[in-house]
C-alpha cells in the first residue's frame, strides 16, 4: 500500500467552485480539467484525491489569474507566492523569514493583513481578512494558515511545532479535516487567525537553494494537499504501518502489536485512550486507496476488491457505501 494515498474532503472543491461561480468563471471547464463535477463534490459523504483538488486550484489561479481564489477583497495576481518564495530565500533565519513575509504581503495588496510578534518564549503570526464576508465559507482562511505553516517549515527543513491554532469562526462541519491540517489543537470563534508556537527554532537557518524551489514551485499546490496528518503518537505509528502494508488483508492487530513491541491488549488500550480503534483506521486506510483506485478507470472493481482484503466485491461495495454513501460503481461514474 502506497502511503500517498490520501483523500480530501469535497468541502474545499465544493467551496472553491462556489466562489468561481460568483465571479463568474467557467465552472465547468474547471470541474472538467479537475477530473472532477458538481454531482461529485455536492455528494456528502463523498472524497476527492489530493491531485483532483490539486488541479482545480491551479485552474482556477490561471483562469482568474487570483492565487486567493476569488475569495479576497482584492486578488493576488498569479506569480506573487513564487515571487515572494525567492525574496525570503534570501532570509537567514526562520525568525528573518516571518518578518519578510508578512512585510512582503503589506507591500503587495491590501486583502490581507499578517503581523509577526514575539512575546517571551511565545511566537504569533496573525492572519486578518480586509474583507471576511468575500471568504464566505472560511477556505481562504483556512488555506493561507496551512501555507504559512507548511512553506516557512520547509525553508527551514524541520516541521514547525504548533501550541495551537485560532480561527475567526465557528467550528464548521468539516472540522476533522483541520487535524489533517495543523499539527495542534485548533480553538474557533476566537478574534484572529493566528498560528501560536515557540521560539526555540526561531534562529534555524533557511536551508534550502534556489534549486530546491524551483522544484518546491513546480509542485505546488499538490504538496500542500497531500495529507500530512498529525495524529497521536500510537493512532500515528499505526497509520504507518498500515500505509506501508503490501499485504492489508493479513495486516491485523497483532501482527501491527507485535511490530510496535507490545500485545494487541495494549496497543488496543493505547488507541482508545486517543479515541480511535485498529478497525477505524484500517477503513480510513482502505476508503482512501479505494478513492485514488476508482479514479483509474482500467482498474476493474473486483480486482480493488481483492487488494484491498475484501472477500467479495459485494463485501467492498458494502463497506464503500458505509464509508462514503454511494456505491463503488457510482462513485467511478460520477
């Protein structure tokens, strides 16, 4: 099992699709150049693949030449992130890179407003939106914390530890989807959008070249999609596990204890005391291979089936349905 195999929630499409459409967009040729269509992203329960979202994001950057997505007071023409992405190159230190950035945006537009502050041992970048009501359902929000997270973390070679993350607005139906997102606690309904974390990797030196963001650039916005899910640290050790398994049929809770140095009792004891079970995460597993899967047509259902651990293609079709709503066969159709 390949442990790129991740899925992605139908909100975002769902909501980058409905902003296009205010601003009057050809929505189809987006959707179509995705792989993707409304019937799809306006299924609930239904997940699309990283590249999908991926493909519909670029779409929609070129087609409104806008990298906020028509969901800022003012767009931000296409080529300003890479433009910005050399100019905090040049930066020394994580704490330089923050500084240039948020300066960097001021300078550019007026859509959004950043403010790095240091206070002790607690670092705060803030995120305000000139105009809120244009993001209607918070994605522009959501997007640009993860990319002022992931991108920083990336010039320096090290995952930025995150205390927590505050959001402007209620906690939304898809908010399973931000553990997937930030690598903390995230609290809503509070005054800003910010990232809170410590000062310790401040003075970490950018390492990256101008070689290695050539190559960064030319995979993005992909990158940022593909999950990068911070979990705890057993449901997290086992998720590896399971990714990296040739053989999921097999692959049960003692063959995965037995690998951690522990009995099956204990590991399952440690799962639920982080909320989860071996069960669940083997279905998350298995939902999210069978999504990449079925969006290649020359893979016949049955043989998806049998890789995935299945002893029928109708116990498959059962459990898809249990997983998404809909059928095997529908979800490749639609």
């Amino acid at each position: 099992m390949r442990n790129d195999h991740h899925s992605v929630s139908t909100h975002f499409a769902r909501t980058m699709v409905a902003a296009a459409k205010r601003h009057g967009l050809n929505h189809e040729q987006l959707l179509q150049d995705a792989g993707l269509n409304e019937q799809l992203i306006n299924t609930p329960g239904l997940r699309i693949t990283p590249e999908q979202l991926s493909r519909l994001t670029q779409g929609i950057w070129h087609m409104a030449d806008d990298e906020f997505l028509c969901m800022g007071s003012s767009p931000s023409r296409y080529g300003v992130f890479a433009l910005m992405t050399k100019q905090v190159l040049r930066c020394r230190s994580l704490r330089s890179v923050y500084h240039n950035l948020c300066r960097f945006y001021d300078l550019v537009g007026e859509a959004i407003s950043l403010e790095f502050k240091v206070e002790g041992d607690i670092a705060t970048l803030t995120l305000q939106l000139t105009d809120p009501d244009k993001d209607q359902d918070y994605t522009l929000r959501e997007f640009l914390l993860l990319l002022l997270h992931r991108f920083p973390s990336w010039l320096i070679g090290q995952q930025i530890p995150l205390h927590y993350v505050t959001l402007d607005f209620p906690a939304p139906a898809h908010q399973n989807e931000h553990r997937l997102m930030y690598p903390c606690r995230t609290e809503y309904g509070q005054p800003t959008n910010s990232l809170v974390f410590g000062t310790e990797l401040l003075n970490e030196p950018v390492v990256q070249t101008t070689r290695t963001l050539s190559t960064y650039l030319r995979s993005l916005p992909l990158d940022w999609f593909k999950r990068q899910a911070y979990y705890s640290v057993y449901t997290r050790r086992v998720m590896d596990y399971l990714e990296q398994s040739t053989d999921l049929a097999a692959t049960n809770m003692e063959s995965v204890a037995e690998e951690l140095h522990m009995t099956s009792r204990t590991l399952r004891r440690k799962l639920t005391d982080e909320g989860t079970s071996f069960q669940d995460l083997k279905d998350d597993v298995r939902r999210d291979a069978a999504i990449h899967m079925l969006s290649q047509p020359s893979l016949p259902i049955s043989q998806i089936s049998r890789q995935l651990g299945f002893s029928e293609p109708a116990a498959f079709t059962r459990a898809f349905k249990q997983w998404t709503g809909v059928s095997p066969g529908i979800y490749r159709r639609s």
